[in-house]
C-alpha cells in the first residue's frame, strides 16, 4: 500500500521534481549548469576533480565522497553511473588525466564499500573498465587492467547471477599475444594482459554462481596466452643479467609473472577441471611444434605435475598417454617428445599419487593377492587384470601403451612407412630417429616401474614377460608383417625393458618375486642364436638375483689374491632361497653351461656369466649348491677341452679361464683354515692371501681347494692364456689350437673330490661329472637339427634309501631310442585321441538310463572301495565295560586301559 505523499510546500515540491529530472536528464537541459539545482552526490563528485588534471584527486573532497556512499549506500549505482558518464566524456575528448582521476576514485570506493548494493556500482566499473581495455592507448589499457586486478581481488558479501567475464577473458588473453612495435611498451601490455587473466581466475574459480572458467570456451584462450609468454620468456632470458645488473623491473619479468599465474591456476583445479586445463596446453604444443625440442614441453610439465593436487597427478599421466596414442603416426620426434614428458611426469608422481595410492593398497593385497585369479570359460584359472588396475591407477594402462609404442616404431624402423605402403604420398621415416624413440620408451618403462612396490613390480614383469613373442609359443605378432626381424627387434626390445623394470629390485622371497611362469619363459631365450638376446637375458637374472649390490663387484673376471678388497656383502642363505634353488638352480646351471657353449659368445656374455656364478655363490648358495656349482666349473673345462664341440679358439681359451676364475672365488669364499698352511706351503712363489668369509656354519662347513691354486700357479707359469687375465682383454695373444691341455693345468675331479671329502661333503655328489639334462626348451636353438644324436647321462639318486650304495647304471641314450620314443609318443597320442573322441560320441548318443546306470556303477564301485578303507583304518572305539552282550544278542569290547588299546597307525602321530 503506497505511503500518502508528504504535505510540503508547492515550491519546494516544484524543486524537488526539477531535481528528480536533471538526475534522468543530465546534460540535456538548460538547468544542467545551476549548481545550486544539482544533486548532492553529482556535486560530491564534481568537486573531486581539479582545474588542473595534473594536480591529482582532491583528497579533502574524496573523503567527503566515500562518506557519502557509505551513508547513503543506495547512491552507490547512480555515483558510478555518473562517473562513468564522465570517464566516458573524458576518453572521447582525449582528456586522460581526468580519466585517471576517475579511475583512482572508482578503486577507493570500490575498497571502502562492502554492502548489498555494490553490485550495481560494479556493473558501472565494469563498463568504465571496458571502455578503458577497447581504446588503443596503451596507457588505458594498462590503467583498466590494473583497476580490475584490484576489483579482483575484493572479496563480495553477496554473489551476483548475471554478471559476465568473457570479454575480459578474450580482451586479457588478446593483450598477452601483443605485438606493439616499442619492445618496453610490447612487455608492459602482455604482463597487463597476464594480470588481468589471473584476476579473472580469482574472481570466478571459487565462486560456482560466476561464470565457469573451466569450461573449454575460456582455457582455450587463457592456456596458450600463459604458454605464448612462457615460451617467449625462454628466448628473451637466454642472454640474463649479471645480478648486480638486475634491477627491480627485471624481478618482475613476463615469464616469473606467467609461472606463477599458470602454478595458481593448476593448483585451483579440482579433480573435474584437470581435463580441461591439461588439454589446452597439448594442443598448443601440437600446433606450435614444440615436442620435438622437449625442453619447453618438459618444463610445462613439470609446472603441471609440482602445481596440481598430487592425487590427481595420474589423470595427467592418463592424458599424456591418450596423446601419446593419438600421435601414434606422427614423427618419431613428436612422440619421442611426448615420452621424455612422460619419463619427467612419472619421476615427479612417484612421491605423489602413484606411491601414495600403491602404499595404502598394499595393506589390502593379501585380499586382492588371493582372489586375483578368476575362472575362464573352460574351467581354467587366469590372471584378472581388472583387479591389478585398480590396485594402482593407470599402471597396466602405462606399460600397455609404452609397449604398443615400443612395437609401432619397431615396425615404422622395418616397413619404412607408417601405413605399411611404400606410395610417394607417405612420410620418410628416419631409422636413427625410431631408435631414439625406443630407447626413450625404454628408459621411460624403467622409470615408471621405480615408482612401484615390489609386488606390483613382480605383476609387470610377468606382464612384459607375456608380450614378448616366443618361437614355436607366439610365432605370429598382432602388429604388422615385418618378418623374423620384426620378431627379433621386438624381443630385444621388450627384453631391454624388462632390464630397465628390474634394476634395483630388491625382494626377500625369490619364490614369489621369481615364479616358473616367469622365470621359465626367461630362461627359454638363453638357447636362442642371438647372441644380443642372450645377454639380455643375463643382464636381467643379475638384477633379480643380486639383493646386495655385489654386481658391481664382480664386473671384471681376474684371478684375486685376496677377496675381501671386494667387500663383499654376504648375508645367511634363507629357507626361501634353500627352496629357490632346489626347485630351480639345475635350470640356472643348464643354462649357464649352454651359454658357455654358444659359440657366438663373445667376452661381454662370458664375464656376465662370471657375474652369474658369483652372485649365485654370494646371495643363493648353501652346501648341496655349492657342490654342484663346483661340478658346473669341472663340466666347464671338459667342454673346452670336447673335440665333439665345434668351438672357436678364444671360446674355449674363455670357457678355460671363467672356470679359473670362478673356482679361484669359490676357494677363498669358504675355507679351512687346516689347508691354508698347506696352500702356502704349496705356492711358494707367489703365495695368496686367504680370506675367510663364512656364509653360513650351517650350509658352509668351509671348502678347501688347494688344488685349485696350485693349477692356477702352474698356468701362471706355462699357459697363460687359459687365465682370464690373458684372455679378456682388447687384444689377446692365443695360441693357433687348443690340442694338448693337459697335465698340471687342468683341475681334476678326482683331487678335488679327495680334498672336499674330508670336510663332509658329498663325494658321492662330487665324483659324478655335470651333465646337462637337454629339454624341450632346445627347440628355441635353431642349430640342432631332428637327426643330431645327442648322448644323454640320466643320473638316478635314491634319497629316500640312504643305505642303499649301490648306484643305477646310466642309460645311454642313441638316436634309435629317441626315435623310438616319438614314435610311440606319436601313437600313445592317437589313441589317447581316439579314446576322447569315443567318450563324448557316447555321451552325445547314448540313451539317459545307459548313461546313469554307467555312473552308477561307477560310484558304487568307488563307494566299495571307501567302505574297505573305512573299515580297515576305522574302528568303533571299546565300550567301558569291556566285552558284554547287548540286548540284541551281539556282543561289544570291554573297555581295556588306554595303555593297553591298539590304534590303528593313520591316529598315531
């Protein structure tokens, strides 16, 4: 209900109405220029302005006006309409210094005025902001832009629905890109423009009613305006200052200024806005071509990975990734480019969120351990993968991808293009450049699995392991046809991979970290051809099985007077690595032994099987392993010295020498020191320095090899070039043929049998000479033909007789008995075959009753059995009253004393 009008006077209410019409009439009536008819707030505002623009804002007057709108702070929007009007006047009439005053009158009142109408008086700065950003002045830009960084910066009681930003967002991003021909001039507007964009950020990003600045719209033309001044900082900075020269403007320069306006971006970014923010910037470095240089790429990144949240670091590892994908057919650059972004990116998430989230599931992955098999379609087990992704986000995702990569470029190296054609059309692709992008690949595998647990690690390994193709196993590869040398790259590849996941891995338990599902499939390329593939293979069993940083230690095969220079770190051998080698050191061996016998062996892949057996002696050995390591060594010799072995003469100068080496080593690692007065005794000439390492009183009773340093004087002297010392070096002086070794250079079985024997070893164990049992696995060695005649020494032990001395003859093994044996293999097949095959005919034909009277009889028969067993182990225990008649006329046991019953022996225990 309308209030009744006020009874005044009739000529102050005629004055009242003039007022109210020069407030909507400014400026269009002769009565604009009476001062006394003028509103209270307009001539308030008036008298902040000078004659003189050069004087400045009249401070006495200001004060008046602030006091004024914060009395009547319903006047606020028609004192910003007003000053608006005349900033707008002053503009047009080039009148700058009275613009400025304006400027600065809006900024105090903007800072002293909190209250529900300040929207509207923002409405009127915002306009007299915009105004100032569309002159061409570069003096009016800047004097808007920082007028709103001061706007941006006040924190508003009440939000506002209707205002809008996306002027100011283009007007911003438009200055940062300036190309105004003064250079001083050029840098102030873009850091005017970069300012304006993080007071846009501020403004907007915590407040959900503003506009969404996330949206792609907006980082679309914040994100490349950040990166455009960063990348031009790059070049300008080269040439930087002394810092006596530095001067206050050169703190503040385009590129800090941008750094740290993208950092507070990043790190206001929630998990939803990642996307968003990250997207921009790739295509920017798409568009640009800046990842071929990788530094500009590497260092956005890195701003990227330090500023966001670290939970969120994998989405931006997840993204990389699809980048990496969609750029599968671009340059080997570009991609190469994109890896070492990657390789960075995952150093920096390993403190964040990928070891973060891999700690906190590690407490539950004895649940996810044992339910991470699942059931397939017939009924056998395989490995759920779906549950190994979610115990660390992304981690099958980034080898998946790496190894996709990994085997594209394989295949862009081979065909020459990236489509597979040879057209005219299609891109050269430069083989140098492929490889540098494999072994980038490859060193970024590495870095991403030194980010994991050990389990996880375990999981990858046996994941790479899988993609590795086999021969005879996985003979075709999904990707393209690139041949046999498309396979072998392929292998040497992941194989590198695989060397780069398992440097540094440390476990306790070689069982679990070292699987026959693993470990199998690894040992089966030490028989291949290639000599490079074999010595992979070797690099990768050193990282596994060395827990102590002894590789290093043994990096060089010499004859060593006195081990302990070596330091060696020797720790008591587990039951877990008692087990290890019992279940799998005759495969080590065997494949130690093949690959001394590999005549394209050469003296990289001899002193990492030196490595091998070292490292096997230090971390794995107890007394049954190092007798047979000692039969290994003896095997060793006679396979250089077989005739039946078509071994080079350096090969087998070489195979002489690691036997010198080793069992020099295994001498002095453990020792009596009864025989060391004899060793000396012995070696008069140059007498050696014993160390006694003591690995285990349990597994090492000490092991004197006198002998052995008595060989290696006796070659010091005579034949020098079955030491490792004449034998692996750059040029090596060996002689035309290997025909007669014999004599004092040579270790014999029999001596050394005699000298272990009377330490408590098995001279039983000793006397039998190493004879490598061959496999299936020797299929993967092409050189063996169907028809070689392979002679085979079976060794049979009884363990469970102990008193039984008497040894089974060996069987000799010809070529009639192999054949023989397949072909009856062959025919057990068929029938087995045909067996099958008349069981399911049955089952598919035969009427119901035939078929549940034929399981029937089967389960009666199986039910008769179980009755027979039950009544011959089970009996009703006695009655205590002993023997009695029931009141049935049968008759029970009296009970007897316990000490008198007899229990049958499955309940005595």
């Amino acid at each position: 209900m309308p209030l009744p009008a006020p009874d005044v006077p009739a000529s102050q209410r005629l004055a009242l109405d003039c007022r109210t019409l020069l407030d909507h009439r400014v400026g269009k009536g002769v009565c604009g220029c009476c001062g006394a008819l003028r509103p209270r707030y307009k001539r308030l505002v008036d008298n902040i302005f000078p004659e003189d623009p050069e004087d400045g804002l009249v401070k006495a007057n200001m004060e008046k006006l602030t006091f004024y709108a914060l009395s009547a702070p319903e006047k606020l929007d028609r004192i910003g309409a007003y000053l608006s009007e005349r900033l707008s006047r002053d503009v047009a009439r080039h009148r700058y210094g009275y613009v400025c005053i304006a400027m600065e009158a809006l900024d105090q009142l903007l800072m002293a005025c909190h209250c529900q109408s300040i929207n509207l008086f923002v409405e009127s700065f915002l306009k007299m902001v915009r105004k100032l950003l569309e002159s061409d002045k570069p003096s009016l830009q800047i004097l808007g832009t920082n007028s709103f960084v001061k706007f941006a910066n006040i924190e508003e009681d009440t939000p506002s629905y209707h205002r809008s930003y996306d002027f100011f967002v283009s007007r911003f991003s438009e200055m940062c890109h300036s190309s105004y021909e003064d250079p001083d001039i050029r840098t102030k507007i873009r850091m005017a423009g970069i300012k304006g964009l993080q007071g846009v950020v501020r403004k907007t990003v915590n407040d959900e009613l503003q506009a969404n600045i996330w949206d792609p719209q907006h980082m679309d033309k914040i994100v490349p305006s950040l990166l455009f001044n960063l990348q031009c900082g790059e070049h300008s900075e080269s040439r930087s200052p002394s810092p006596l020269q530095a001067t206050e403007k050169e703190k503040e320069s385009p590129v800090e200024l941008t750094e740290r306006c993208f950092r507070e971006l990043l790190g206001r970014a929630a998990y939803g806005n990642i996307k968003n923010a990250v997207t921009p910037v790739l295509m920017h470095l798409d568009n640009h071509s800046l990842w071929e240089g990788k530094t500009f790429a590497v260092c956005c990144f890195k701003i990227i990975m330090y500023s966001i949240q670290s939970q969120h670091s994998h989405l931006v590892i997840q993204q990389l990734l699809g980048h990496l994908d969609a750029n599968s057919k671009n340059s080997a650059k570009v991609r190469a480019g994109i890896v070492e972004v990657l390789l960075e990116a995952a150093a920096i998430a390993a403190s964040g969120s990928v070891g973060e989230l891999c700690a906190h599931m590690y407490t539950k992955f004895t649940d996810w351990n044992a339910n991470r098999f699942r059931r397939d379609a017939s009924g056998g087990q395989v490995f759920d993968y779906s549950l190994f992704i979610y115990a660390g986000p992304t981690v099958l995702e980034v080898f998946n991808t790496l190894l996709r990569q990994l085997r594209l470029s394989v295949d862009y190296e081979l065909t020459g293009s990236y489509d597979g054609s040879t057209n005219i059309g299609t891109k050269i692709i430069k083989a140098h450049e492929e490889r540098q992008l494999q072994e980038a690949v490859i060193r970024t595998i590495g870095s991403f699995a030194n980010t994991l647990p050990t389990y996880q690690r375990s999981e990858v390994m046996l994941f790479i392991m899988g993609k590795i193709p086999v021969p005879g196993i996985h003979p075709t590869l999904p990707s393209t046809g690139s041949g046999p040398e498309g396979t072998r790259m392929i292998q040497i590849m992941l194989l590198k991979s695989l060397v780069q996941v398992t440097a540094g891995f440390q476990t306790t338990n070689m069982l679990t970290a070292l699987p026959s599902s693993f470990l199998e499939p690894l040992l089966s390329f030490s028989l291949t051809e290639d000599p490079e593939v074999r010595l992979l293979v070797l690099q990768i069993l050193l990282s596994l099985i060395d827990r102590h940083d002894n590789r290093p230690k043994f990096t060089n095969i010499s004859i060593i007077s006195d081990i302990s220079v070596l330091k060696l770190k020797v720790d008591k051998c587990s039951r877990q690595d008692n087990l290890f080698m019992k279940k799998h050191g005759q495969q080590l061996y065997r494949h130690i032994y093949m690959g001394c016998k590999e005549p394209s062996s050469g003296r990289q892949h001899y002193e990492t099987l030196f490595a091998l057996l070292g490292l096997l002696s230090v971390e794995l050995a107890n007394e049954e392993v190092v007798v047979d390591l000692i039969r290994l060594a003896l095997a060793l010799q006679d396979l250089a010295l077989s005739t039946d072995e078509a071994l080079p003469v350096y090969n087998r100068c070489a195979v002489h020498a690691l036997a010198a080496a080793y069992l020099n080593l295994i001498c002095q690692l453990t020792t009596v020191p009864a025989f060391c007065q004899h060793i000396h005794e012995v070696l008069t000439q140059a007498p050696l320095c014993i160390s006694v390492c003591v690995m285990s009183e349990a597994s090492f009773n000490k092991l004197p090899l006198s002998s052995a340093l008595q060989v290696i004087e006796v070659r010091q002297k005579e034949s020098p070039y079955l030491l490792p010392e004449d034998v692996f070096i750059d040029n090596p002086k060996l002689p035309s043929s290997l025909e007669k070794v014999e004599g004092g250079v040579l270790f014999l079985q029999s001596k050394i049998t005699e000298v272990l024997g009377g330490s408590g070893y098995n001279t039983e164990r000793l006397a039998t000479p190493y004879v490598p049992q061959y496999t299936d696995e020797d299929r993967l060695s092409k050189r063996k033909s169907i028809g070689e005649t392979i002679s085979l020494q079976v060794e049979v032990e009884s363990r469970n007789s102990p008193e039984k001395e008497e040894r089974t003859p060996a069987e000799e093994i010809t070529f009639e008995t192999l054949k023989n044996a397949i072909v009856d293999s062959v025919g057990m097949e068929e029938q087995e075959r045909e067996r099958r095959r008349q069981v399911v005919v049955k089952f598919q034909k035969a009427p119901f009753e035939e078929i549940a009277a034929h399981c029937g009889a089967r389960a009666t028969l199986l039910q008769s059995k179980l009755n027979q067993i039950f009544e011959i182990t089970i009996r009703p225990p006695p009655s205590p009253s002993g023997t009695v008649s029931s009141g049935y006329g049968q008759s029970q046991s009296r009970s007897v004393p316990i000490y008198e019953m007899k229990f049958p022996d499955l309940c005595v225990y």
